[in-house]
C-alpha cells in the first residue's frame, strides 16, 4: 500500500537535487573551485541570489575561470 | 505536526464569541452560504499561522489581516479580535500546547509552554500554511497552465527553490552568452582595424610577420619568428621616447583612412544607389499611406517580436512561466492571419539590409576620422561629428523598421552626403598634403608603435571575448546539468506522487474508474498532467472529466502532495468546501479514502451542504457528536448554531421543550437519510422511483429485511464452517433486529401524521418519546458500536452479485457471507 512507503521530508528532496547536481559536475570535470563554490553556497544560502549565483560561478570578482 | 483540541474564537471575522471542541479528532461545520463557517477556517488559520491567506498576497487589494480580521464591530479595537487553539502535539508525545493569537500582534502569540520544541513546530506551521485547502485552490493544481502548476506545486511541496535557482542558472547563462555575442563582434572589428593598419587584406600570421619584418629589417631590428600572444611588434627599438612618441600623425595612415572613406562616399552617392534608396523610399511610402496595412505591420511586428522572445520559459517582463509549444503555435496562427504582409515586411527589410550595411561602414569610417579632424582641423569637428550622429540614428531608425514614418524620414536624401562633410574630407587632404613625408625609417618606426597599439587592443578585445565565450560555456553546462539532475529528482518525486495520486482516485471512483492512471511530467519548469479517460488515453482533467471528477483529483492530488511534503507530520488540514460538485456515491468514497488512509490526519471540513454532513457521520469520518451546524447569521450575533449534538439527543431536547413537531421532522428526515444510506450499503432492493424521492416506507423496509436476510446468511455461513456459537451469536443478532422492527414498527404510525397531516398537535412529548426510542434502538443495530469507529456496516463482495462479507470500518465486526464449498 502506499502509506506503507517510506516519505522523504521535502526538504531530502532539495538536497537529493543539491547532491545529484554536485555529483555530475565533477563527472563532467567542471572545476573543484566551482564545485567547492557552490557546496559552499547551498550551506550557507537556502535562496540564493542571481549575484551570489554568479558568484560561485565565476569566483568573487567574476573573473575566475 | 499538530491537532486541534479546542478552538475558542472572540470579535473575530463573522464571529462574536464561538468555542468548538474538536476534541483532536475529525470535525465538521456545516451551513448554508453566509452562516459563519469561512470564519473558523480564517480562525484556525490564524491561529495557528497569524495569517489568513484569503485577506493576503495577491488579489486582496486593500483589504487586510489587520484592518478586516477582527469582527466589524471590533474593527478599531484588535487586540479584542482573538483566536485561542488548545492544541495536541503527537511528535511531543501528545504534549498539549495553548496558543492565544490577537489580531493587533499576529506575529507574537502567547504559547504556553513556550518551550524551544513547540516553537519550533509553530515555526514550522506558520511555513506550511497550506494545511488549508478551498475549493478555489484544488481546482487551481487541476486546471493550470502547466508552468503554473509546476509553479504551484513545486511551492506546494516547497521546492520552489529548486526552480528559482534553475531560473537564475538560466538568467545567467543567457547574459553569459550574449555578453559573449557583443565582445566576439567586438573583437571582430577590432581585428579589421588591425589588419587595416598593417596594410595586409587579411589578419593571418604570415601576412603579419612578413608585413612586420619588412620594416623592423628598414629599422635594423631582427625579424620575428614566431607570433605569440606577449610578442612586442616594436621589440628592439632601442629608446623609451621612440617607443611612445610616434608622429602625431601617421601620413600614411591617414592616408588610408581618408581614402577609405572617399571611396565610401562615392559609393553611397552612386545613381544606382541612390535609385536604390529613392525605390524602397516610394514602397514604404506606398504601405505607410494605408493605415490599416500600418495597423497589420505593427501588429505583425509585435507577433515576430512575441515569438522571438518565447525562446526562454519565462515571460521576459513579468517572469511568469509559459509553454514555449503552446504559445508559440498560438502566435504563429494569429503571424498566419498578416500572411501577406509578413512576405512584404521580410522582401524590404531584405532589400533594407545593403543600405544599412553602406550605411554602418560609412559611419565606422567616419568615426576613425574624428580623431585625424580633432588635431588637424579642429574647426570642422562639430559640423562633421553632427553628421555622424545622425547617420547613427538613421540606421537604428531603418533597423527598427517600425514606425514607418520614423523609418521614411531616416531614408529621406539619405545619399545626401552635406557640404560641411565634403568640406571637412577635402581640408584634410589638404592638411595631408603638408605634412612632412616621413623618411622610410620615421614610416616603418610609425608603422611599428601603430600596429602593435592595434594588436594590443586586438589582443585584449579577443581575452575577454574569449574569456565571455568560457563564461558562457560554462554557465550553460551548470545550468544544462542542474536542469537534468534537477528534473530527474523532481521526475522521481512527481512519479510517487503520481502513483498515489491515481491509487487515491482509483479508491474513490471505484465503480467506474478503477483502471485510472496519470501521468505527471515535469520538464524545463512545467508540469504537464493528464489523465485517463475511460481507456480512450491520456488528457487534460479539464478535457473530458467532469466538474465533480475535477474536484476529486484535486483533493487525490492535494492528499499525495501533502503526504510527500509532510509525511508522517500530516496530522491537520482544513479542507474548506472541497468536493461540493462530487456526487452522493463517491463521497462515500472520498470518506472511507480519508479515513483508512489519513488515521493521523485531524480533517476539519467544511460543507454547506447536509446530505455530505450526513455521509460523513454515516460513513464514520466525523463522530456523531464532533460536528456544528450553523442555520443563520447576524452581524450582531455571529453564526447561530442549531445543534452541535447528535440526532437523538436534539430530538430530546426539542421533547424537553415539548415540541413534538420538531422532533417529529428531526426523526422523519434522519430516518430517511439513514434507511437509504443503509440500503446502498447493504444493496438493499428498492423499488424504484424515476424521480428518485423515496420516502421512509420505500426504504426502512427494505433496509432492515436486507439486513436480517445478511444476518442469517451470515448464520448459515458460520454453521457451514463448523462454528456454532458464531451462528447463534448472529441469529441472536438478527432476532434483535427483528424485535426492533417489531417496536417501531407499532408506532410509525405517528409519525407519518405528524409530518404530513399536521396532527402534531394532538401528540405529546411523552408520546412522541417512545416512537423515537424504538427507531434509536433499531437504528443502532445498523452501526458498530465502537466507540471509536461508530461507522455503518456495509458489504464487500467477491464479484458484483456476490457478498463476500458483512464489515464495519474499524473491523470490529466481519461477517462471513461464505458458505463451505461442499455444504450448500
């Protein structure tokens, strides 16, 4: 039956996406300073911004490749 | 998280002073439209939330929690306007909690105790207010677009930052990239400035170098062997002075560019070209004359416009998100309408595009003059830098296209090239002329410095252009792995929720729609949901389904996205007039659906219709005591409750207050509703009657013959099987039932008369009280007498025609209908 199944709490839910997302950048060899950027950023910011977003792309000033 | 004890509700909306003892079980309110039961959902809601979503967020204009909650006698006074919830915690170990929330300070509820793990679960209510649910919203998961339901639900289920984050990642990328776009086009035409001062027709290495070489072998330097990317042009020449003071003015360089632009001029002022320009300037005149083609021109415009920008999600203004195909071939078929149109727009704007071209080189050039003019002939700069805005202008107006009109007077003696222009170009040829000739050494040294300024600001263009271009790779790549992973979490989420979604509908639409299924499918934002209709496919709910179908896949939907939202913690929810349009034989079902799966969920549910109150009390979702009914309401008094108490115990009080007649009706009407809720569950036979009013003769009858029948086929089973004090126990059972019939069958009589023949008045109480007596006990035979289960027995079968056995809800009572095969 399906209340015998076992529910994940939504907020699992985000972070299952959090971590799948994460997992596939570094099989597609995106950079461990971006990686580390955004792990980094999903701790510290549950909305992050467009700015913050950029951010963890592209470092602190924009210019980091 | 939580379940309602008791609420006590003063001066607030509707309500002067109401208390509802809930008792943490399932509760209804029940009245007619403007009785009051809005108030106690508003009250629950602020209880528990400190807002009331129906007087907040959008729509709501001006009107608000603070100024309209309190009651409108109670409107200037809010700390007096209060809703007071004695509340259980189960995860607390059914820890009770006193919340007191006043309309003036919404946000600063006295909680007693006020320990950090209630407030935290307080904290947790007030981010799920979706624990009330109206009709208004359960339609809207049904029935919305599809990136509106995604929107909805993913709010819902609060993965609404799920979906933000892959919005900006998007937002990102698609700057990204058109940053990208405008520094590769820069980059370009600084790369033909380059080639242009290196006096090479195209920027290759060998050209370069060889070009290069020539005069550093004039300068005595060494030749270059290999270009790369810190390779100085000038390197070797030996003085810092002659490194940065090149001539003022490059002759030669001057030479080129003012000879450029001659040729420019000429070309631009040619008869052909000007025939050209005069030609498309007579056919937009033409289509500029008729204001209705003006009219189709714009509207075409704005069409081609529309669709250019459907290439994201999202509406590029207002960000609300859409359906790419659906839209797009929405506006394609209203494109198809200025067919004729669109196939002259494109022939002009295709004849357009040389002019414009003419038009930019002619500008370009101009531009690199400027500098030449501002040091040799200073005089001419205003005349000739006017010219050039101008012709900046006109090209962006003969772009747009659009207005007409702006477009014909930028096109209008556009080959008129003004005399101050003529003057300007001929003064610097003159003052060309007197410029020194530079020896071969002074020419190679300029040409040096200039050429290795160019590749620098060549070198630098081309960084950042390279550098956007990684930034737009990249951007994209994180945005095309969030969406893929985030979709395949969401795709598997959804999945579940679809699968109970369908279990749940299939539950409740047993009798017709067992083999339901939906499909759930998210991508790129949206979230198309279809369903299955009776075997033809899969479609829209609004497509085929009907209203009372829509109502009960909304609620399916709701209770499958709340389980995956809270879990184990869905212990409240308010479900305000849902399911009004469902139909009497699947309400049956939507109780037994929340009530064998949801046995920790506390429904409050509000209906104005009586005949669902009374399914729900027959079907044992609400306790025959644990319900209000409201028959009026007075801005004075607030709603007037007409009974909160069971049947029998308000036809005892209309006894007390020796009102037979009263009591009669109560009796007569609660009969009926139960014989026939009795009769369905039991598969009584009734005869039947095309307009369906049957009246208490045509049922009860039946009902109690049913169940005497069931009851002895239940006895026979019992033998059959070898157990005979189960057989005697059921015969003692039917024989029971037969001895109720008997004494309510004495006294029907009465009743009849007193409803319809207005002979009430020849009754007295202690008449009519017996009469009720016999019916309470013969009813009661029908009902488990579980304290806790209190529902009406029913039968399941093992095929349509065949009773597989007598039950009641809680299991209390299982009667086997089934007979050993060998002992019929």
């Amino acid at each position: 039956m399906t209340n015998n199944k076992v529910i994940k709490p939504t907020t699992d839910i985000r972070q299952n996406v959090y971590n799948s997302f994460i997992d596939t950048m570094k099989k597609r060899q995106v950079s461990e300073d971006v990686l580390n950027r955004f792990i980094k950023m999903f701790e510290q910011e549950e909305k992050p911004s467009i700015d913050t977003i950029k951010k963890a792309l592209f470092g602190e000033n924009g210019t980091e490749l | 998280m939580i379940n309602v004890e008791e609420v006590i509700i003063e001066d607030f909306r509707g309500i002067r002073k109401l208390i509802l003892k809930f008792n943490g079980k399932n509760f209804a309110v029940c009245g007619p439209n403007g009785t009051g039961k809005s108030g106690v959902v508003d009250a629950l809601e602020f209880g528990l939330t400190g807002n009331i979503s129906r007087l907040s967020g959008s729509g709501t204009g001006s009107v608000s929690v603070r100024a309209h909650a309190p009651h409108v006698d109670s409107r200037d006074n809010p700390e007096k306007a209060k809703v007071t919830l004695i509340l259980s915690i189960p995860s607390l170990g059914d820890k009770k909690v006193t919340v007191e929330r006043s309309v003036a300070n919404p946000y600063m509820p006295l909680i007693t105790p006020a320990t950090p793990d209630v407030l935290k679960i307080f904290k947790e209510l007030e981010n799920h207010p979706e624990f009330v649910l109206s009709r208004r919203e359960l339609i809207a998961y049904i029935l919305a677009q599809p990136g509106k339901r995604s929107e909805e639900i993913q709010a819902l289920l609060r993965l609404d930052q799920i979906g933000e984050l892959r919005g900006n990642l998007k937002t990102i990328s698609n700057t990204c990239n058109k940053e990208f776009v405008a520094c590769k086009k820069i980059s370009m035409e600084i790369r033909d400035h380059l080639a242009r001062a290196l006096e090479i027709a195209e920027l290759k290495t060998n050209l370069l170098l060889k070009a290069v070489n020539e005069r550093r072998v004039l300068l005595g330097l060494d030749p270059i062997k290999t270009l790369e990317s810190t390779t100085s042009l000038h390197d070797g020449l030996k003085t810092g002075s002659e490194k940065s003071s090149p001539s003022k003015i490059n002759k030669m360089q001057l030479a080129v560019d003012l000879k450029n632009l001659q040729e420019l001029i000429t070309k631009f002022t040619t008869v052909d070209m000007i025939k050209e320009c005069g030609d498309l300037y007579d056919q937009l005149k033409v289509l500029s004359a008729d204001p209705a083609v003006v009219d189709s021109v714009s509207r075409e415009t704005f069409l081609r416009t529309a669709i250019s920008f459907i290439a994201e999600e999202a509406c590029p203004v207002c960000g609300t998100e859409w359906d790419i195909d659906t839209l797009k071939a929405l506006v394609e078929v209203k494109l198809k309408k200025f067919e004729d149109v669109t196939k002259t727009r494109l022939r002009l704007e295709k004849e357009l595009e040389p002019i414009i071209s003419r038009i930019e080189e002619l500008n370009e050039s101009m531009g690199i003059l400027e500098k030449y003019i501002k040091i040799l002939k200073p005089e001419y700069i205003v005349g000739f830098s006017t010219y050039r805005n101008n012709l900046s202008l006109r090209i962006k107006d003969i772009k747009s296209f659009l207005p007409l009109t702006k477009t014909l007077s930028s096109l209008r003696d556009i080959n008129d090239v003004p005399k101050v222009v003529i003057d300007t170009i001929d003064s610097l040829e003159t003052a060309l002329a007197k410029i020194p000739e530079p020896t071969k050494l002074e020419a190679a040294r300029d040409y040096l410095i200039l050429c290795q300024d160019r590749l620098e600001t060549y070198r630098e263009a081309s960084r950042k252009a390279k550098r956007t271009e990684a930034h737009a790779l990249l951007a994209q790549s994180v945005y095309d792995i969030y969406t893929e992973e985030s979709n395949k979490v969401l795709e598997e989420v959804y999945k579940q929720v679809e699968e109970e979604f369908g279990h749940f509908y299939q539950l409740i639409n047993s009798d017709d729609e067992s083999a339901f299924s939906a499909k759930l499918t998210p991508s790129m934002g949206k979230l198309g949901f279809d369903v299955e209709f009776y075997g033809r496919g899969h479609f829209p709910p609004g497509a085929y389904h009907s209203e009372g179908h829509q109502d009960g896949m909304g609620l399916c939907l709701y209770l499958s996205l709340m389980r995956r939202l809270q879990g184990s913690n869905f212990n409240f929810a308010v479900l305000d007039d849902v399911l009004m349009s469902v139909d009497t034989g699947h309400r049956r079902e939507v109780c037994a659906l929340l009530k064998k799966h949801f046995p920790n969920t506390q429904f409050v549910l509000t209906t104005h219709d009586e005949v669902w109150l009374k399914h729900m009390i027959s079907a044992g979702l609400i306790k025959s005591t644990n319900f209000v009914r409201f028959s009026n309401w007075t801005p004075d008094q607030g709603p007037t409750e007409w009974s909160s108490r069971d049947i029998w115990t308000e036809i005892n009080t209309a006894l007390q207050k020796n009102d037979v007649r009263d009591a009669a009706s109560i009796l007569r009407n609660y009969l009926e509703y139960i014989s026939k809720e009795i009769c369905h569950n039991l598969r009584a036979p009734v005869e039947f009657k095309g307009d369906g009013r049957y009246e208490l003769g045509d049922v009860l009858p039946s009902a109690v013959k049913q169940f005497r029948n069931i009851l002895l086929k239940g006895a026979e089973s019992a033998e059959s099987w070898g157990r005979p004090a189960e057989a005697t126990t059921i015969k003692d059972r039917e024989q029971r039932v037969a001895a109720a019939l008997q004494n309510s069958n004495a006294d029907q009589w009465q009743i009849n008369p007193a409803i319809h023949y207005n002979e009430w008045a020849n009754l007295t109480s202690s008449d009519f009280g017996p009469v009720s007596q016999s019916f309470h006990d013969l009813i009661q035979n029908f009902i488990c007498e579980e304290e806790k289960c209190g529902g009406l027995y029913y039968l399941t079968f093992v095929s349509p025609k065949e009773f597989d056995s007598l039950q009641c809800m809680c299991g209390k009572t299982n009667i086997s209908l089934k007979k050993q095969n060998n002992k019929k």
